[in-house]
C-alpha cells in the first residue's frame, strides 16, 4: 500500500525458559518425595528441572508464526492476526479522526456516533510521530489532547467537532508539527554534496554499546557452572541414598539453585544484548550481536531522514512493545516508516553526529536549541527585508510595516492580535505576538523592528490592542506605593521640634509658649497638614522669626 503503518511485534516466537521460577517450588516437593527406585527420583527430579526449558521449546515450535500486530492503512485501524485476517477493524470511511491523550498515550478513534478508545500507542507498537505522519498522509486529522484517556467527556454521541472535555496540546502538537516539517524537507529537497567523512578507515564509523560489567562471556559460564554443580550434587546423593530426609531435602535445593542460576543468566543474557552500528555513506548496518555478519541493513538512496530520540522496541523477555530512552525511525521519501532501528546502550549524542557527519539528515523529537538574540532584519519576515528602511506602527486598529515614505505595505488586523507582551531579553527590550488561540507566532527585538518600547506601548494602549509591560507596571506600581507611603507617614511632635541640652557653648533651649523661662525664645509650632490636603513634598517645622535657629 501507498501508506501503511505496521506496529512493532515479534517476528516469531523465540526460545526461553517458560515460568521457571514458578517451577522451582513443584521441583522441591517433588525432591521430598521417597520415590523409589532412586534412578526414577534422579530422573523425575532432572525432567522438573528442565521442565522450563522444555515448556518454551514446545511454546517456540507451536508458535513459529507472527503475533498479532496493529496496522493502520488505507483501509483504517486493524489488528491483525497471526494468519493475516483482521481480529478488530476501523474502517477508513467511519473514521472521522484519531485523539491522542498526551499523558497516558492512549489512542481514541472518533467517528459518526461517538468514540472508541483502541488501547495505548505503546502497547499497540506504535510511535506517535509515526502515527502522526501516517493519518495525515491518509486524511484522517489526528487531535493531540492535554490529559489521559479517564478525562475524557462522557458524552458518548461527540464525535470529531464535538467537546472531547480536555484541551487540545498546543506545544505536543507543534512539536510533531516541526518534525513533520523536517520529514517533509527531507523528502523532497534534493540532497547536497557529501560532506567529509570523519570515521575511521575508508569513511566507516562503528558505534556500539559498552560491554556489560561482569561480561556476558562470565555470566553465561557462571550459568553453565551452577547447572554442572547441581547435576553433580544430586547424582552425588542419588548414588549414596536418599532413604534420609535430610539427603532428599538437600538434592532439591541444589535443583532449585540450578535451576535459579541457569534462569537468571539467561535473562541477564537478553537484557544486556549489545547493538552494533557501523555507518557509512552508502548505508547503514545494525546488528544485534557485534561481530556478526547478521544484521540490518539500509541503503542512503532509501533513507530521507532518521528520528533520533526516545522510542519503543522490544522487550527482549516478554517480546512486548516498551519504550526505551533511545531508538531511531528511519523514514523513506514517501514519508513511509522504514525500519525502526535499535540503539539500546548507544550514546544519543555519538550516533545523532556520526549520522550528521556522514550526510544523513537527522530529526530530533526534543525542543529546538535557543537562538541567540539576533539584531537587524535576520530571522524576520521576509517582506521586512523586502523593505528598506521599514519600521512597526500602530495603524487603523492594528500593527503594520510602513516603508520609508510613511506607507503601509503589511498589516495586520486587529482581530488575528490575541496579545502584544514586551520584555527584555538580555537587556534589549523584545516583543512578542499572540494569535487568537494565546499561541507565539512572532518574536523580535524592537531595535530591528524600529520602535521604541514607549511608543509601542502607549500607541497600542491608544488604539485598544491587548498589550503587556509587565517591567513597566511593576516600576509605576512601585513608585505609586512609594509616594503614597511618603504623604501618609505623619513625623511626631518631638521629631518635628526636636529639644537641644543645654551645655558650654550649646545653643539655649527652645521651648513651648507659655513655658517660663529667663532668656528663653518662644516658637510658634505649625500644624502638620493631613494627607489629603498636603502638597507633595516633604513637610518640615519653620521656627519663629528672631529664634536661634534663623539667626
């Protein structure tokens, strides 16, 4: 098919130890047992050792076939079982969108009479770029929402245009959007020259992950020794009698510790399984088990772009889809999920710039890194580079791009303004656009834009736009506080007239009228004027003509 998204599942069924360590407890009763002779005790107790291993060869060769995967296609949302014919099907034409929940990652499918939750993208196999990218080549609308599946609204008859009861996801969805955008760039922008290659010999890289500590040669010998010493110890036994309940009691714990042992070292085994990368020009091989021939191969020629970031794979006991910390997409120029690669134990930063490096275009999931603050025309509009000595104004309601004689040559109406914010940004003063859902579509210094931060403000105030100075109205705040602080503070009566001690060569006292006192001078006291009626400066006493103090 044109477009056709396959989840992540098992190819077939592989060989492992089923259930051994519930196992192990039947292989000790049956240990205890005085089972006579003792080559059938010996023997029972080898088969209930083994019984794990026998279990998954029997599960392993009964189900040599695919599991059940998820499809998403032309024809709609399938699960598909191992025979190929559908278990669950949504059809394409009932299909009138897909909402994602942000928080748990469940997938709902909406159509004409409600909606259907199919179950969570990981466990379905599925990433949600990948998802993304597909429904939207096949024409269905994919709507990313802000909570988990349980908040959903329980009106059961909305369908895509009605209320879902959370919001939608502005930044999840910008975010796919962006990656969207560079898968598209990929695709159909022709491919540059080949830049130098910075591997080893003949332009090779390999990258592979770091040998487990202790190594995976010790641990499968350790396994082997554990197993080699219960069989001894229980055909030790076996020889000389089991008649004691001590000697059968002791035979089953040996089968328990090998069974245990040989069990957990194949375990370790699968989750410390190394990848291999080898990265050249011409294509790509991942292997599984370094030093192999084996592996996956891909050529550059059907590569576009490779999503490098967080993901899912396998789980190497269970087989099931789990996310992982680092996996790569590849994507083909059709915009078609090609292989998904693994990259268990690998360095994301080693492998994102070894692929870089050797020409392959790399998309990463993460937010893009900042730009530094960029002064002139660069990172505008192209139509303010168009126009030469162009500056921002307020005009008929709303903002617009004037050239140098005065005319208007871009505007933009009052009602696409949903808010104007100016800031600093490493002490240049910055605004930045709203649309009407509260999203960011521009940011620019205003020494680019021509306008200072005063008429900006005042003349958007002016003509009613919804703008911000967050710095401004702290700074009139502060100054309102603080001069209503001033003309409220009343000075008392002994600040206002303050009394100096008399003493040699000090100035005589200065008292109350009606206070006696020989060669004293009387000062008249002014009231303090109330607050409301006080003229804004600072009120200090005036002593009375003739005091010493207007000598």
């Amino acid at each position: 098919m044109e477009h056709e998204l396959v989840g992540l599942h098992a190819s077939a069924t592989r060989w492992r130890p089923v259930a051994a360590g519930r196992l192990a407890f039947p292989v000790l009763a049956l240990a205890l047992l005085p089972i006579r002779p003792v080559w059938l005790w010996a023997a029972l107790l080898g088969a209930g050792a083994a019984a794990p291993w026998i279990a998954g060869a029997v599960a392993a060769l009964r189900r040599r076939r695919p599991r059940p995967y998820w499809r998403l296609s032309a024809a709609g949302l399938e699960r598909v079982a191992p025979d190929g014919t559908p278990l669950t099907r949504y059809e394409r034409s009932r299909i009138e969108g897909l909402a994602i929940t942000v928080d748990d990652g469940g997938l709902t499918v909406l159509h004409r009479f409600g909606r259907t939750t199919v179950g969570g993208l990981d466990a379905m196999g599925m990433e949600p770029l990948a998802v993304f990218v597909t429904a939207r080549r096949l024409g269905i609308p994919v709507f990313l929402l802000d909570g988990a599946v349980s908040g959903l609204s329980d009106d059961g008859g909305a369908g895509a245009g009605g209320d879902l009861g959370l919001p939608r996801h502005h930044a999840a969805e910008q975010r796919l959007l962006d990656q969207e955008a560079a898968l598209l760039a990929a695709a159909h922008e022709p491919p540059g020259e080949d830049p130098p290659a910075s591997g080893g010999a003949g332009g090779r890289m390999r990258l592979a992950s770091p040998e487990p500590v202790p190594g995976r040669g010790r641990t499968a010998v350790l396994g082997a020794l554990l197993a080699l010493l219960g069989v001894t110890m229980i055909a030790h036994i076996a020889v000389e009698g089991t008649a004691d309940f001590g000697q059968r009691l002791a035979a089953g714990c040996w089968a328990v510790a090998a069974v245990a042992g040989v069990a957990g070292a194949w375990r370790r085994l699968l989750r410390t399984a190394r990848v291999e990368w080898t990265i050249r020009r011409d294509g790509l091989l991942v292997r599984t088990r370094p030093g192999s021939r084996e592996g996956l191969r891909l050529a550059a020629s059907d590569v576009a772009a490779l999503v490098v970031g967080p993901g899912l794979a396998l789980d190497p006991l269970t087989d099931r889809p789990r996310r992982v910390p680092l996996a790569v997409l590849a994507f083909d120029h059709r915009m078609r999920l090609l292989a998904r690669l693994p990259a268990r134990g690998l360095d994301a930063f080693q492998l994102a710039h070894g692929l870089d490096e050797h020409g392959y275009r790399v998309v990463t999931p993460g937010p893009r890194t900042p730009r530094s603050p960029a002064y002139g025309l660069e990172g505008l509009p192209e139509v303010f580079a168009q126009v030469p000595g162009g500056r921002l104004v307020v005009a008929d309601g709303g903002l617009g791009w004037v050239d140098a004689a005065g005319d208007v040559v871009l505007r933009m109406p009052e009602d696409r303004i949903g808010g104007i914010e100016l800031l600093t940004i490493a002490g240049h003063a910055w605004v930045r656009l709203y649309d009407s859902d509260g999203d960011e579509f521009f940011a620019a210094p205003l020494s680019a834009l021509r306008i200072s931060r005063t008429d900006l403000r005042e003349s958007a105030r002016r003509a009613g736009l919804p703008v911000t100075d967050a710095e401004y109205d702290a700074y009139l705040s502060a100054a309102f506080h603080s001069a209503v602080s001033t003309l409220s503070s009343v000075p008392s009566e002994e600040a206002a007239v303050p009394s100096h001690a008399g003493g040699s060569g000090g100035e005589a006292p200065v008292e109350t009228p009606g206070g006696g006192g020989a060669g004293s001078a009387d000062v008249a006291r002014e009231a303090p004027p109330a607050p409301s009626t006080a003229p804004g400066e600072l009120w200090t006493p005036r002593a009375a003509p003739g005091s010493p103090r207007t000598r």
